[in-house]
C-alpha cells in the first residue's frame, strides 16, 4: 500500500463516477462501488459508465467493484453518492468494513423520508465514532465531467477533514472551499431541489425572467428562513451551498429537478415526468417532506405549499401563482427587518 490517499466512493450515479474519476486521473488509489455487475463490466471493459455519463472517458486508474469489502479496504476517505431512499441501508451494509473513525463524507442531497433526517444525521446515527463532512454546490456532474471550471463546499466539524477532502479533490477546474456549518450546507443542497421544480415548471409555461427572478430570490428566503428555524447560519445561505447551487439548479436543463418541472409544465403527471428522467429527482421527495415539517413547525413557506398543490394534486400553475400574488406583502430580505417592524403577519 502506498503512502497516498485511498478513496472510496459509494455509488456510482453521474456525480459518483465523475467525483472518483477526478481523484483517478490525479493519481490516487480509487475504487467506486456500484450494485450493477453489468454496470462494472463496462466500465471494466470500456472505461465508460455507459448509464450516467455515456461517452465520458474513465481512468485507468479507477477501480470498479459490487463488493463494498473489497472497495472499503484500506479507504482513508469515503464519499457517499446514494440517493437519500437508499443512503441508510447502504451505511449498514458498510459498517462491517469501516473503521470507528472512519472519514466518511456524504455528497446527497436529499431528507430521509420517515424520519426528516440529512445524510450527516443518518451517518452520526449509524457510525456515532466517524469524522463526518458532507460536500455540497453547484455541481451538475455533467459540466464538471466536460471540465468546467466549478467549485464546491466541504462543510465538518473535524478540520482534518476539511483540509483532507480539500487536497484530494481540488484539481485546475475544481475547486473546494471549507465551511463548519454541516448544517446549512447540506439544507441549502436538499431544500434547493424544491425550487428547482418550480423554475423548471415556470420555464416550460413560457414565463418571462422578470418571473424567474422573483422566483429565485424569493425562494432564496424561503428557504434560508426554514434552514435558520432548524438551525443553519443564514449567511451560509449567500454562499455556494445556497445562492449558488440554487442558480444553477434554477437555470439549467441539467439539473434532474428542473427537467422533472418542465415535464410537468408541459402537461406531463408526476409519474410521467419521473419516468421520463430515468433517474431520481431528490426534490420531488424532498417537496413532500418539507411541507408536511413546515406545516408541523408554523413555519410560513408560500413557495412550497403552492408547488405542492401543483405536483401531488394537479391544481392548476395560474390560480397558484394568483394566490402567490396575493400573499401579504412584507420585507425583502430575510433577517434585516424584524418581524416587529414588518407591518404583516408573515414573510414572502
């Protein structure tokens, strides 16, 4: 075993792959665990995840494996790319392999559907001994796999984490910034996944960017203003965890969430436009988790509620934007006016 940093990455979607190809083509030892035998054969054969990044040319260097012994051996870092339905049943199946102070570093973003628990809160959960970080931006793994200049944020309370995760994945076009707010970098990432439903929608009725832009900061607030009643520092929010994965999952037709709005701004059902993607749109599960908390806390989330009404019961896009509009005025930026000196009952 050499002296260089060994990798592990669980799951092998399009963010996986690219995340541990990246580490490959720096030199380092990585092996990528996914659960499709066919899957590894390719990439064994073809370098080329054919399912998730077809025509995206692999290391030599990557290893692929469906046995999570033989990919966890040795692994000083593990990222964990599982979609939030699956990420706990995974990290049992890990525990076997792992060690007590395991780095492990979740990348998902996505609430645990039962228990409204983020991927950092089922890892404390399942491996209370582990240095724990989550990764977390505006990080459409397509772009980065074309080399796109993009950069990311690892946010830990273990420093030695944060600087580790740094070195290993900064690269020419990928750059790692650090935050010790695990908690709001890893919401900014879930809640984010909402209103990218929302814009995709909007963008397929054809709506103009005078709408688009209320759209997006107004989701901004609403979202930092959930994040901050469970705890998050607001000003992680203006960071690239929160305002920038929001832009960029708003804006482009290759975000997973955005594409799943669009399908049903076109007339598409839910079950359609899921089908459609042939992949998981973590906000559709996320939509339906945070309204039913927002609603247990009073926490007031106009954005949400109405794009529930459109996603589960087919309530029309116009008499919900109506509604929006009529909604109480009240102060444009979240935290600068109090609530006292707002005039309403609610924030917009």
């Amino acid at each position: 075993m050499s002296g260089k940093t060994q990798v592990a990455v669980l799951g092998g979607g399009s963010f996986g792959t690219v995340l541990a190809n990246m580490v490959a083509e720096k030199g380092l030892p990585v092996r990528l665990w996914l659960r499709d035998e066919a899957q590894v054969r390719n990439i064994r054969e073809h370098r080329e995840n054919s399912k998730y990044l077809p025509g995206y040319r692999l290391a030599e260097g990557l290893e692929a494996d469906t046995r999570l012994g033989q990919v966890l051996d040795g692994a000083d870092l593990v990222f964990v790319a599982i979609p939030s339905g699956a990420f706990r049943k995974v990290i049992r199946d890990a525990k076997a392999w792992l060690r007590p102070h395991q780095m492990i570093i979740s990348t998902t973003k996505g609430i645990e559907a039962d228990t409204f628990s983020l991927m950092s809160e089922i890892l404390r959960d399942e491996l209370p001994q582990a240095s724990i970080g989550v990764l977390s931006g505006p990080n459409l793994a397509k772009e980065v796999a074309a080399r796109q200049l993009t950069a990311t944020v690892v946010a830990s309370d273990d420093a030695a984490l944060r600087e580790r995760v740094q070195t290993v994945l900064h690269t020419e076009y990928f750059r790692v910034y650090a935050s010790s707010d695990m908690y709001g970098v890893e919401l900014g990432g879930a809640l984010k996944n909402i209103y990218a439903i929302a814009a995709g929608l909007s963008s397929a009725l054809k709506m103009g960017e005078n709408t688009r832009s209320m759209l997006m900061t107004r989701s901004l607030a609403e979202m930092s203003r959930f994040a901050v009643s469970m705890g998050a520092n607001p000003l992680t929010f203006l960071g690239l965890a929160g305002v920038g994965d929001l832009i960029v999952t708003c804006m482009s037709p290759l975000s997973r969430n955005y594409r799943v709005g669009f399908a049903l701004g076109e007339g598409k059902t839910l079950d359609e436009a899921v089908e459609a993607l042939g992949e998981v749109a973590e906000g559709v599960n996320t939509l339906k988790r945070v309204k039913e908390k927002s609603e247990q806390l009073g926490i007031y989330m106009p954005l949400v509620t109405g794009l529930y009404e459109v996603v589960f019961n087919g309530a029309p896009v116009a008499a919900v934007a109506k509604m929006l509009m009529l909604n109480e005025q009240s102060s444009d930026v979240e935290f600068v006016l109090p609530r006292s000196q707002d005039g309403v009952t609610g924030s917009a």
